[in-house]
C-alpha cells in the first residue's frame, strides 16, 4: 500500500527545507536505508535516506523547491498504484505539495535561474523596460558586462522576456553618436531569495542579540612565544598545527579553570545551567553564510587533535557534509577573522552559550618589553558575555588565564 513519504525536520529550529537533489526518479525501486534525497535545512544540507521499501510513485517537491515540515516530499509504494486518492485526501487535509508560486518580477533573475540561461530567451529585441521605480530590468551578467565595458544600460534594448536586457543584449550593442557621451542616471538592484541557511542565521542572531544583554572585554596578547611555540609543535606534530588551534585549547583550558563561564540562561525556567563539559564551536564561513561545528570534549583533547578535527570539519562545511549532531552541544564558540587581516571586531553570543571570542590577526606594533621599546607581534581578543550569566569581573579574570596560556602554550602540554 501506499505511503507518504514526509519533508522530516533535521534540525531543531527548522521550519521548512529545501530538496537540493533527488536521487531517485518516479518509477524508481527505493529500499529501505537507501539515499533518497538531499534537504537543505536551516543549518547544512544532509542526507535523507527511505525508511521503507517500495517504487518511487510521485515527487512532491521538485529539486530547488521548498516544502514545511511534514509535508509531502514523496509517496512510496507498489508500481502501478494510483495516488491521486491520496493527493486528494492531503489536500482536502491542507498538507498537500503546492506547485511552486509565481515570483513577482523583479529586477533581476531569481536565485536560482543561473544568468546564462537568459541567452535562450526570445530573440526579437524589444524596447527597454522598467519596472514602476524607473529601474532597468537586466540580467545580473548583462550589469556586470555593461559595467566592465562602460555601457549605459539605459541606451541599450534587451531581447529578454518582457525586454529584459541580457548577455547577448551587451555583446551586440553598438553605441550611437548621441549616446557617446552620457553617462547613467538609473538607478538598478536584484532581491535574491535567502537560503535556508541565511534565514535562520537572521532569525537567531536577531533573537541573541536582542534577548541577552550583551557586554564587551578586549585585551592584547603578546605572540613572540606563541609563534615560536607553534614552530617548535609542528616539527613533531603529524598534523600542522594553527594559531586557531592553540587559541581554541587555551579557551578548554581556562574554562576549566572558571566554571563559571562554562555556563548557559536557560530562560524557560529563569535559571543559570553549569556545564560540567568542555565543548567548544569553531565559527566557519561557507558559501550561504556561517556554520559552527562543535569539537566534543575540547579540554580532553591535545592540539594536533584539534586541528585534525577542525581540518576535518572545514572539509565537511565546504562539500556540505557536516551533521546535526556535529553542530550541536556548544559550550563556548570562538570566532577568528585573523586570516581575513581584522585586527579587533565583536560577536554576537551563540546560543545557548553565555560567552563567545572574538579573535583578530597578529600584528607587528611598537610594545614596551623590560623598559625597553621593540617591535612585538600582538593578537587582540574580544569576549562577548551575556549579563545574565557573567559579571564583568569574572569574564576578566578568564581572559587572564586564557592570556596565560596562550602567550605560554607549553603549560597546555602538562
């Protein structure tokens, strides 16, 4: 008999997903633990494997598309049955797939229509058009084209549909006398659909940054050491060992020494939660926004498995592998720009988690060292703490320690 095959919710906070790719097609023999699909959620795209057997009869949700939790993604059963009876009874239900609404025009293609494809549109060119503001309706390939060679757009027709301006559009376009000399006074944009990904980094951080009352510590660390540590570590360690690497142990290390940081404001029940565990999350940018996978058990860990893991992780991030489970149980995040040249920037808390560093670049300034001006390399770090949980002092008295330990990253080793 037939079954409905429902979009599952992958992740705590998800709301809707996205199918980003369907692995088998209508008619096609599904076993029970095999790969059906890939769901975009809120979080990371993961894999979505059958819980039953049967033949692929319908296709809820078409690849690019989204659906609500629960929804129906698909309909398992025997070949040759009919599930109409079933579609009719979603719908009459309110659940039942909904072809995917027309967008509004805009003034650019949607997300999800790669640019190029605008070259198949229909051929005969028509006049320019705009929409209601006055701005002119190109692809975003024709804008970057049209910038590069220092065409106005304004002057040129577009044989797209509804006389939209496109690649070709820029390609054959042959300036006149008269329009030379102009320059362009219309103003131009694109709305692209956020992913699932930007939505909920939105929604979170709008609630973390609003709902705990955020306050700032910053101090400069001093790195000669550091870096010589770390060239001394890596010619016995098997993995290369990173800055990040040393920063994310000294933070296990001196919340193990200040427990009281280690902490959460659970806010159902109006009470502080002491974690007894160290795990720490490791902010990482990928193409749709930020993930932060959790290294389990942190202080428990030596440097070159850290670094092992956080390697394994950014491997994961990028090919969007990375699991639920392996983006849960936060205890305290670190967030690192240094590689991108920020000297100094703040965080925003990482729910449920009440402190979060921020970590700039190292810098060569001027330092005072035994009376003496010199050249120093520095590192600032900023930590981020909700109120509720940490008062200013005990937030200072974990950045000295975790100074220590960085500045000094042998005293990890013992």
């Amino acid at each position: 008999m037939a079954e409905v095959v429902r979009m599952p919710k992958l992740s705590d906070t998800m709301e809707e997903g996205v199918v980003a790719e369907w692995h088998k097609k209508v008619g096609d023999t599904v076993e029970s633990g095999e790969l059906l699909a890939e769901i975009e959620t809120d979080k990371a795209t993961m894999e979505f494997e059958s819980f039953q057997d049967g033949v692929l009869l319908h296709i809820g949700v078409e690849k690019g598309a989204a659906a609500p939790v629960d929804g129906v993604l698909a309909i398992l059963g025997e070949k040759g049955e009919d599930v109409a009876a079933i579609l009719k009874a979603e719908e009459a239900a309110g659940s039942a797939p909904e072809s995917p609404a027309e967008e509004p025009e805009t003034a650019s293609a949607p997300a999800s229509q790669p640019a190029p494809a605008e070259e198949k549109s229909a051929p005969t060119p028509a006049p320019v058009q705009s929409n209601s503001n006055g701005r002119i309706k190109a692809s975003p390939l024709a804008k970057k084209l049209a910038e590069d060679k220092g065409i106005d757009l304004g002057s040129v027709s577009g044989s797209g549909e509804g006389g939209r301006i496109v690649k070709k559009d820029i390609d054959n376009y042959v300036p006149s006398a008269s329009s030379t000399f102009t320059t362009s006074s219309v103003e131009s944009f694109e709305d692209t659909s956020a992913s699932q990904m930007r939505k909920s980094i939105a929604k979170s951080l709008t609630k973390n940054q609003f709902s705990a009352p955020h306050f700032y510590l910053t101090v400069s660390l001093d790195m000669d050491n550091t870096i010589a540590a770390r060239k001394s570590l890596n010619e016995v360690s098997d993995v290369k060992i990173s800055f990040n690497d040393i920063v994310i142990k000294a933070v296990a290390s001196a919340l193990k020494v200040h427990p009281n940081i280690n902490t959460s404001w659970i806010e159902e029940t109006k009470s502080v939660r002491q974690n007894h565990h160290v795990s720490v999350g490791v902010a990482m940018a990928v193409e749709d926004g930020l993930l932060v996978p959790v290294v389990k058990f942190t202080d428990q860990k030596s440097m070159s498995q850290i670094s092992a893991e956080v390697k394994e992780f950014a491997g994961k991030a990028k090919e969007k592998k990375i699991s639920l489970d392996e983006l849960q149980g936060n205890t305290f995040t670190v967030s690192n720009l240094g590689m991108f040249g920020i000297e100094q920037f703040t965080s925003i808390l990482n729910a449920p988690e009440s402190c979060i560093l921020a970590v700039g670049a190292i810098k060569q300034e001027p330092v005072v060292k035994n009376g003496e001006l010199t050249v120093g390399n520095v590192m600032k770090v900023t930590l981020t703490c909700d109120h509720r949980t940490v008062d200013g002092a005990n937030g200072a008295k974990f950045l000295q320690t975790f100074k220590q330990f960085v500045e000094n990253p042998v005293t990890m080793l013992a």
